[in-house]
C-alpha cells in the first residue's frame, strides 16, 4: 500500500479555475490492484459512484474517453456508434502516459495533455455525487455528474 502526496492536480486546477466545487478522498492504494473497484474499496466509497476513466483508440487514430461505473464495462457496440468509429480499442497503457499525460490507476477525465472527446455514462444522472480519479493514484475527486460534463466538455450517453 501507498500512501499519497498532499499536492494540487490539473484536474483540480480546471476545477478551481471554474469555480466548480469539489472534495478529494484520499486513500493507500496497491500497485498490484489499480482499478476502479479496489479503489473505492479502499477509500471507503460506494461503488457505484466511483467511475474509471477509460481512453479508446479509433480506426482513425482519434481517442476517446469514457467515463464509466467502476463495476461497468463499456459495449463496444455502442461505443463505435457513438464515436462514428468502425473500429475502436483500448489505448495501450505503454502510450496512456504520451497521449493523456496520466498513468494506470490516475487517470483523470480532468486536465489531460490534449482534449479528447468525452462521454460519461449517462447512470452518472442517477448520482447526485459521483467521484473519479484526481489525476494521480490515491486520490478521488467528489463532483456533481452535471459539473465533470461540463469541466471536460462532455457528454452524457449509454455505451454500457
């Protein structure tokens, strides 16, 4: 377990700039377990308001992020009618770092390197809170689903 460092994130930084509030929860995480649920074990939170950012590489070469439950997975069916993609896969983890600026485990929705196409699934809207990654391992941010729509100019839908 890792205990995590009392520092500002991006992501935190866009929210502030917005003046969109927020809490963060932090929490020891485990290298050998980085997802969603394990996270939200570990924290202490309901699973079915934390959501894992997941990054997905069209045909085009064009990526995506998809705002997810941490119990979910995502329909790739529904995924490519979405993005208008014929072809979609998830991003390598070798590249999520050179693509999003975050790592396995802290990849935030918020304050990437580049702005991608977002989606949040719409069940977000039954939340009246949700939490997702802060943007590094170990930290949680607390926000409304309308708020993180707007702060990563996304868009609600149904890709699960």
């Amino acid at each position: 377990m890792t205990a995590v460092k009392d520092r500002k994130t991006n992501a935190m930084r866009i929210l502030e700039k917005m003046d969109i509030p927020y809490e963060t929860v932090a929490y020891e995480f485990d290298e050998e377990h980085l997802d969603a649920i394990h996270a939200s074990q570990s924290a202490g939170l309901d699973p079915e308001q934390v959501f894992k950012t997941i990054v997905m590489k069209g045909g085009t070469n064009q990526l995506y992020v998809f705002v997810t439950p941490a119990e979910f997975v995502i329909s790739l069916k529904k995924a490519r009618a979405l993005t208008g993609e014929k072809e979609l896969e998830l991003l390598k983890l070798d590249q999520l770092m050179k693509y999003t600026g975050y790592i396995r485990g802290g990849c935030s929705p918020l304050g990437m390197i580049h702005t991608y196409p977002t989606f949040i699934e719409q069940l977000a809207l039954l939340q009246d809170e949700i939490y997702v990654s802060a943007g590094q391992r170990g930290l949680q941010l607390k926000l409304s689903p309308e708020d993180l729509r707007r702060a990563s100019d996304g868009q609600f839908a149904d890709f699960t």
